[in-house]
C-alpha cells in the first residue's frame, strides 16, 4: 500500500510562493493520477492541480498560470509550485494517489498553508 507524506506548507505573505513536496512509499512511476486538493475552512476539498504517470497536467482555474504541478519519479515525488499566493489559497493541501487497476485511492495527512500580511 502507498503512502503519502507532504511537507513545504507555512505562513507566507500576499505575493509570496511555497513549494509543495508530497512523498511515496513504495511503488510511484506506475501510479496513473497524482492529484493536489485543498480544503479552506467550512469549504468543501477542491481538486487544485493533477498529474498523469505521462506527464500530462490540469488545473483549476482559480490557479492556472500560478501553481505548477510536476513529478520526479526517482525520487517517488509530486511537487507543487505555488507562486503569487493570495489569502484565498489559504487552505490545508492534500496529495492523493489514484489508479484504477488495482484500485488505490490514497490520501496523505495535508500540509497547512496559511497567506498572510
């Protein structure tokens, strides 16, 4: 079973940019879909950005042409490039591992991010 560790999250100001890491156990270059979400207070979990074992991205529009997802598979990680960060994308960021054969739907234990002046 894959398991998921993020870290990169903090405070940062309006402006500012982080950088998201998220780390497999086991096996990575054959899962299909690596996905960051993100959930803000009393708001439902929102899918931010994604990634396919081809290389192939997608966004949320809130987000296009800010954030940046990419994946290392040497180093079993997803990476997320957060760049002019606003207080809306004040969330905690979740990295999830999906493949539907055998099926895996796997999610880390999130990774606070906080904008803020």
């Amino acid at each position: 079973q894959v398991q998921l560790v993020e870290s990169g999250g903090g405070l940062v100001q309006p402006g500012g940019s982080l950088r998201l890491s998220c780390t497999a156990s086991g096996s990575f270059s054959t899962i299909f879909l690596m996905r960051w979400y993100r959930q803000a207070p009393g708001k439902q979990r929102e899918m931010v950005a994604t990634i396919t074992s081809g290389g192939s991205t997608n966004y949320a529009d809130p987000v296009k042409g800010r954030f940046t997802i990419s994946r290392d598979d040497a180093q079993n990680t997803v990476y997320l490039q957060m760049n002019s960060l606003k207080p809306d994308d004040t969330a905690v960021y979740y990295c999830n591992a999906f493949h539907p054969l055998p099926p895996m739907n796997v999610w880390g234990q999130g990774t606070q991010v906080t904008v803020s002046s």
